[in-house]
C-alpha cells in the first residue's frame, strides 16, 4: 500500500496521495483540465506519478485541497465521471458536510469497489479497528458474534488489493463441519456437497463484484472457493486468503492452513467462539491460537462484540441475552 507521505519546507509542502485503482483519464479529465481547474481553485501544482498524485504549494493551501483531491480520486476508482465543471460545486459539498474534523475525515478506513459502484466503511469503532488491522498486518484474527462484519469486511479488502494489484489471487476458505446434517446423505458430488458450506462467502463475492466477473474468476483460478482441507500440501504466495468459521477448524488443520503463508500473501482468520460446532470444542484451532500466537509481531487479534452488529436492531438484544446464559452456565461449572 502505497502510504500518504508529506514533505514540508517553509512554508512549502509536498503531499503524495495513493492514486492506485483509479481510471486516469476520468481523474485528470481531458487534456488535464479537471487537474488545471483544482490548480486554480487551490493554487496548487498537482502531477499524477503512476500510483501516487503529487500536490505541491503553499502548506496551507496543500492541506485544503487534500479532501476534494481523495474525494475525486475515490469517484475516478468507482468510475464515477466528473468534469472540470463539477469540481468547484463537489469542493462546496465536502466543506458544507464537514461535521467532524478533517484529520478524522482523512483517516476515515473506507473501502471503493469499482466493479459494483460501493463504498464500504466502517460501521463501529471495532470495524474501523478490524480493517486498520488488515491493512497493516500480514496476519489479522477477527473474533466476534454473527453480524459484526468479520467476512464482508475481510472480503471487501481481498477485493479491494485484487482490484489494485496488490495480489494476483484471492483464497476463500472454510472447514466443511457438518451443523447437523452428514456430507455424506447430501445428492451430488464432492463439490455440490460442500457448496452449501460456502455459500455465505459466494454471497459476499457477489455483493462486491459482477456476477459475471465472480464466474470468470473462479474458473480462471483467480478467485478459489475451497473447504480448508484442500490447502493441505500448498503454498500459497501473492494472495489474500481468508480462513472464515474458523472456530470449526481444528488445532491440526490451523496450523496446516497458517504454514501455508507464502511470500507476498496477507491471512485473514476470522471466525465466533460461541458457535463451535466441532464435537469436542477443546479441540478448536481458533480457542488455541489466542494464546499461541498473541504476542508474535505481525499478527493481530481483534475482537468485535454486540456493538459491532449491524443486522436488524433485535440481533444485538439476542446474543446478548445468550451471552448471559452462556456466562451462568460457566460460573456454575466453576
């Protein structure tokens, strides 16, 4: 990821903001002139350097033109056209809706999908914590109820760095753990018995890119969908892989898929320690790595809880009123 960086001297400065995943055409506008026109509105000097846009000028002046310059370079990755016409009521805009401090505004955590017009933010101090995990550490852990965002937002990123090439492949993963229903009495072959496993994650694919574009990936292998126990033996190197339901996952089989990181690839684990499935839950993978892999640099654990649900208003009162359950049934076991 290409950071934002500013270099100042005087009262001169020099900003460089991340232009990666943008349609340089539809920024810059036709012979420059959407660029012409922020220069004059801000007088600053703007330059567009493969995957960074460089602002130079007065310190002060830098600093207003900041906003309006990610705004645009945001719409620009959405595809979203605009011309030099638009830039001054678009400036307008963002000045009126300021309702929180720039710096806040700036270092708000969003994620811009071109390929379905979205724009996915944070909807919780934990969501925003959860995806600040993902873009600076090689390894992310999310643990937290149903509803709190732990897939979509880790599939959001995946699609996020295979938009921008920052990987040249997404890995989905899931252990195929029978809730209540044997693989073994469902019709169909190996990868029709397992599908239903793995449709929560097809669905959050589908949300965030065109379906037509999720089944041209998935044949081109650029995007694989597969139980946990087809990573046995791989390695998997410039990738995104995401280990979802990983509270199925047994110790064994977490420590197969976590020696499976290959260079230039980013894990995401996320998974509820209150929905194991497994027979013995002493067994889980996810309960063990809490410990094991807590104060190993590069990794980080991140928990989400009832205030990081975003599903209808009674989810949170629901796993709440199970939480105490759950909390009475332990203190009477101690």
């Amino acid at each position: 990821m290409i950071k934002t960086m500013t270099s100042v001297i005087g009262d001169s400065a020099q900003h460089k903001l991340d232009a990666e995943g943008i349609d340089p055409l539809l920024f810059t506008g036709v012979n420059d002139s959407n660029l012409h026109r922020i220069s004059s509105l801000f007088k600053v000097q703007l330059a567009l350097r493969g995957d960074q846009l460089v602002i130079s000028g007065k310190l002060s002046a830098v600093e207003d033109s900041i906003p309006l310059l990610e705004h645009l370079l945001e719409l620009a990755r959405l595809r979203k056209s605009f011309t030099a016409g638009d830039i001054p009521r678009l400036a307008e805009d963002l000045l009126a809706n300021e309702g929180t401090s720039q710096d806040s505004v700036m270092n708000e955590r969003r994620i811009a999908l071109p390929g379905s017009g979205k724009i996915i933010r944070p909807k919780s101090r934990g969501q925003e914590k959860y995806l600040e995990a993902i873009l600076n550490s090689d390894v992310v852990v999310g643990i937290g109820p149903a509803g709190t965002g732990k897939t979509y937002l880790a599939v959001a990123s995946a699609v996020d760095c295979l938009y921008k090439k920052r990987v040249e492949r997404i890995i989905l993963a899931r252990p195929a753990v029978e809730a209540g229903e044997s693989l073994g009495f469902l019709p169909g072959d190996l990868q029709d018995k397992v599908d239903p496993y793995l449709r929560p994650l097809y669905d959050a694919l589908e949300d965030m890119m065109p379906p037509e574009r999720v089944r041209r990936a998935i044949q081109d292998r650029v995007i694989e969908i597969a139980p946990l126990a087809y990573m046995r033996g791989r390695t998997l190197s410039d990738a995104f892989v995401i280990l979802d339901e990983a509270q199925n996952s047994t110790k064994a089989q977490m420590k197969m898929f976590l020696t499976r990181l290959g260079l230039n690839s980013q894990v995401v684990i996320t998974g509820d320690k209150t929905q194991i499935d497994l027979s013995n839950k002493d067994q889980s993978g996810l309960i063990q790595i809490e410990s094991v892999l807590r104060d190993i640099e590069g990794i980080e654990m991140v928990y989400l809880n009832e205030a990081d649900v975003i599903r209808h208003k009674l989810v949170k009162d629901i796993i709440g009123a199970y939480e105490k359950i759950d909390s009475k049934v332990e203190t009477e076991k101690s």
